[in-house]
C-alpha cells in the first residue's frame, strides 16, 4: 500500500509517501509466507510532525528512500532516522541527509516492489524518479506533476534542458499502457491515464 502521509498538511512540505505492503491496489495484501513487505519512507517531507502518522500505520521502518535533497522532502529526515533507527538511501552521498548510494540504475525494494532508481536532474542535480515496471507504479518526486506541470528549474542547479531530457528519458522507458500510479513530490497522485500527464509534462516544459 502507499500511503501520503503529507496530505492534508497545511505547511510547506513535499509529499511523504509510506510504501509497505503491496504496491499497489492489485497485488494480494502479502506474500505467501505472510511478509508485508519492506516498509519504506519515500521522502520525508517538512515542517510537520510526520513520526505519529507514521506509527499509525506501521510499526517500523525499515529505510527511507530521497527523490532528492531540496528541503521540504528532507526536513524530517534527522527525526525519522532517529525515531525508527533506520538510514537513508539517495543519489549523492555528498549530500548530508544521504547515508547510502542509490546509484542510476540501481534497484530499491518498497513494499513488495523492486523499484529502478533513474537519475533525472534539471530541477536539482540529485534527483531520482522511482519505478516499478511490474506493479506500473512511478514516484516522479518533482520531476512531474499532474496535469502536465514539471518541476520549477530557476533555483540553484535546476536546467530546463536537462529536465526536458529527464521528462523524455522517463517517458521513454515507462510502458505507456502499464503505468497506473504516478505518485508526484507536490500536489495529488494521478491514477486516471496518467502516463497522460508525463507526456502533458514533456511538451509543456519546452513550451514554457
């Protein structure tokens, strides 16, 4: 199951997503020896407190999981690591809240998904995109949006044509007719069409 457990928050934050169980609505709740799966944090969003919302769901966490180090999907990390003794998994471990490398191309397991970690910079150097080509789910953090938005690329580090290609190289390897979660750092998932929305993405940031 995937769970925000950012929204409704009214403070500036990312969205905070808690993977466990399966991965999405489809597959049976566990596995046949009973595992719920690897509980993992995607991003930890900010400015709130996240550790109740977390115990309401789970009773621990076995990692977290960083789309990328811009604050407001980072500001809990520090709390979570130290509430459920866990580390985090990023792409630059030059960065503080990154423990452990999650390299392009590597392999994360949420829930009971395997997960393909794609390097996508252009809104920030850092950034990753998270997806299960069997379960046809994506965590896009702020690379795309509903509706076609994109990530912002006027901060330090953003570069619309890299984020172009990064929108293009997404768009590229997902299988259009399989995805059916796209889980997005801001705002609401999109689980109607919504390679739709990654494609409305690609062509609005090169027309803006």
């Amino acid at each position: 199951m995937i769970h925000n457990l950012a929204a409704g928050i009214q403070a500036f934050t990312s969205n905070a997503f808690l993977v466990s169980g399966p991965a999405s609505a489809d597959a049976p709740a566990t596995t046949d020896d009973g595992d719920a799966g690897r509980r993992v944090l995607v991003d930890t969003g900010s400015n709130f407190d996240i550790l109740p919302a977390i115990r309401e769901r789970v009773d621990d966490l076995d990692a977290v999981v960083l789309t990328h180090t811009h604050h407001d999907h980072v500001g809990n990390v520090e709390a979570v690591c130290d509430a459920f003794g866990v580390e985090t998994w990023g792409f630059d471990t030059g960065q503080p809240s990154v423990d452990n490398e999650l390299p392009d191309g590597g392999r994360v397991d949420l829930g009971l998904g395997r997960y393909e970690a794609l390097h996508t910079p252009g809104h920030k150097n850092d950034h990753l995109c998270l997806y299960d080509e069997d379960a046809g789910v994506l965590f896009a953090g702020d690379l795309i949006f509903q509706n076609g938005g994109f990530g912002r690329t006027d901060l330090e580090e953003g570069d619309r044509d890299a984020l172009i290609r990064s929108i293009d190289r997404v768009r590229e390897r997902l299988d259009g007719d399989g995805l059916r979660e796209l889980h997005v750092g801001h705002g609401p998932s999109v689980l109607d069409s919504p390679y739709d929305h990654v494609e409305l993405a690609g062509r609005a940031a090169r027309s803006r």
